[in-house]
C-alpha cells in the first residue's frame, strides 16, 4: 500500500496525540495500548467517514487521517487512533458511531506496537530552523548560529519539537509579528513543550502566558523555559481553553496563538475572542488546509479578518486580525 504526502500528517498527528495517551499509562497501569482503525472506501465515501470520525472523535484526542491508499488513488483510507480498549472493541465503537454510513466499507482493527513515540520522535532530530528560531536538542547546543535564536526543546511528553509544519508555521509568524511590533500581552494556548511561548518570550524579552489542558505539557514547557533561560519570562497553568477566570488575571491578550485542532478551536472561537482586545491579532495552526474556510467563517462572527495564510506540509497556519464583524 503506498502512503502519499498526508502519511508524514500522519506519523507527526499521532506524535502530537499520544502524550495524552502515554500520561494515562503513567498514571495508571502498564496495559494502556493503542488500536488503529482503518476504514477503505472510495475518495468520497473515504472522506465522509472520516468527516463522521472526526465529529465524534477529535475532540477527545484520537486522531482522524485519511489518505490515498492506492497509487491510482481509487482507494482511500480513513484512520483513527483509539486508546485503551482492544481491536474488537475499537472496531464496535467505531462501527457503532459510522452506522450504516459506512456501508459495506472494510473496516480493519489491529494493536499498534507499544513505542514511546514522543521519544522515537525526538531521536536523532535534526535542529529545525523557523524564521530567526532554531529548535534543537541538547546535544545540537552548538549548532545555533550566530544571529539566530536557539530554543533548546529535551524529549518529554509534551508536543512541539518545532519538526511539525504547525509548530514551524507558528514559529515563522511568531518571528514575522514580533519583528514588525511589539505587543502588550501574549497568550499560547495550547503550550506543549512550550517551544511557542519561549520562541515569543525570548525574540521580544516580555513576559508570555502558556496554557495547556495537559498538566504535563503546562509542567514540561515551564521546565523548558527554565532551560532556554526564560522562566522569568514564562507564566502558565493547566486549563481547558480560555474560560478558566485566571486569564482574566493576565488578559485581555493582543496576541495568542493557538496551535491546536480546528474542531476545538471553532468552539473555542467566542471564548477566546472574549479574552481579546479589540484590535487583537491571532496565530491559529492545527489546521489541515481543508479547514481554513471554516475556521475563517467561526472567527469572522468575533471580528476577525484573514492577514495572512501559510501552508506548510499540509497543514495551515492562519494569522487573523480583529476588523469588523462580519456576521
Ligand atoms: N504549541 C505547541 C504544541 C501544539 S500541540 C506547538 O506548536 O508545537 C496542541 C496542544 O494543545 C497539546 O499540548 C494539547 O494538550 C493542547 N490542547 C488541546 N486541546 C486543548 C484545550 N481545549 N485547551 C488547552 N490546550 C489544549
């Protein structure tokens, strides 16, 4: 079966997902395992039941994908993680959720093996560069040239090595705004390793606030902000979104970026907005490129306009400016 371009979509999704996964197994005991189900059909049918999965999947974390599964591109395959449950299983709840939509679409189940990907992920990376960033290692501590700003990013639990074109997208934008202005105050929502808020902290030396739903990801991105030399710099506490009251205590923001998924961050776009001011500008990435119109529309009900769109890997970086509502 040959996997086309969203195959590398996919092992870096599955890279920022897992970290949830792997806190669980920590936290509890040592059978938490990971089962993929993989429906093939053709493109349409591919993509409405991937549209299906995603509805009732993505916002607990299992990542959606689909893909061209046969090099004529007849035979699309839609894909979805699911955590701590056996292949029988995994496939009753899927079944169960697509109904009779799947029709007589195959539909297979099987047990990935127990890897640590974060880990695996962060193995012989390479430093990646990003407008004037360069995140690395420990061990490529050496390698940031003069000029540019290191962000030095040790293997954990937590997403954003800066190799995912979301966290690259963010970072480039991040470099681009913050060399044109200066803002009042910043939010990351959606911190994970932190790679974001240390990027804004160090390139404009003021404080940014980092928040993540994961206590670990909140946890490992203070601890990288020490490392880079910006703990001083960088605030955070674990919260779902932006309703929690203690971003009122650092809010309203001029600037937040928000490097999760479409799905939650269309919910998210009133509640957001709320802790913005009224001339705000907003970094979103998580994106597939597919997702930008709905995005766009959510965010245009707050205020907001597009200023500019970037594609990286297949995925979509968008920095919206607050004008006029538009609906
Ligand atoms: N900002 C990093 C990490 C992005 S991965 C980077 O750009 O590389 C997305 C992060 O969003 C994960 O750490 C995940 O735990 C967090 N997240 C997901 N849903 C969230 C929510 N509702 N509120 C806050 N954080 C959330």
């Amino acid at each position: 079966m040959k996997r086309l371009g969203p195959s590398c979509l996919w092992h870096v999704h599955r890279v920022a997902v897992i970290p949830l996964a792997l806190k669980h197994k920590s936290e509890s005991t040592n059978d938490m395992n990971t089962v993929r189900v993989r429906i093939t059909a053709e493109e349409l049918e591919a993509k409405r039941i991937s549209e299906i999965l995603e509805r009732y999947f993505e916002d607990e974390g299992n990542p959606v994908t689909i893909y061209e599964a046969s090099p004529d591109g007849k035979i699309w395959a839609a894909e979805i993680l699911l955590f701590d449950m056996s292949p029988d299983d995994a496939a009753a709840k899927v079944r169960d959720r697509v109904g009779a939509d799947a029709f007589a679409a195959p539909l297979e189940a099987e047990e990935l093996p127990d890897i640590n990907w974060v880990e695996k992920s962060l193995e012989g990376l390479k430093p990646v560069r990003a407008g004037r960033f360069i995140v690395h290692g420990g061990h490529d501590r050496d390698k940031v040239a003069p000029g540019a700003i290191g962000i030095e990013i040790e293997a954990a639990l937590a997403f954003g090595t800066g190799h995912h074109g979301t966290t690259a997208g963010c970072l480039e934008e991040i470099d681009r705004l913050l060399s044109m202005r200066s803002f009042e105050s910043i939010l990351d929502l959606g911190t994970g390793t932190g790679v974001l808020a240390i990027a804004a902290a160090l390139k404009a030396r003021q404080p940014v606030l980092a928040t993540d739903i994961d206590h670990i990801a909140t946890t490992t991105a203070l601890e990288n902000a020490r490392l880079n030399g910006a703990a001083h710099l960088v605030r955070g506490f674990t919260a779902n979104g932006t309703e929690d009251r203690r971003f009122r205590l650092y809010g309203p923001f001029d600037l937040v970026i928000a490097n999760i998924l479409a799905r939650p961050l269309m919910k998210m776009a009133k509640s957001i907005s709320s802790n913005m001011t009224r001339s705000a500008t907003l970094v979103l990435s998580g994106l597939r490129i597919e997702d930008g119109p709905r995005i766009l529309f959510a965010y245009s009900c707050q205020g907001f306009v597009l200023a500019r769109r970037r594609e990286k890997n297949g995925w979509l970086t968008l920095t919206l400016v607050r004008g006029q509502a538009v609906c």
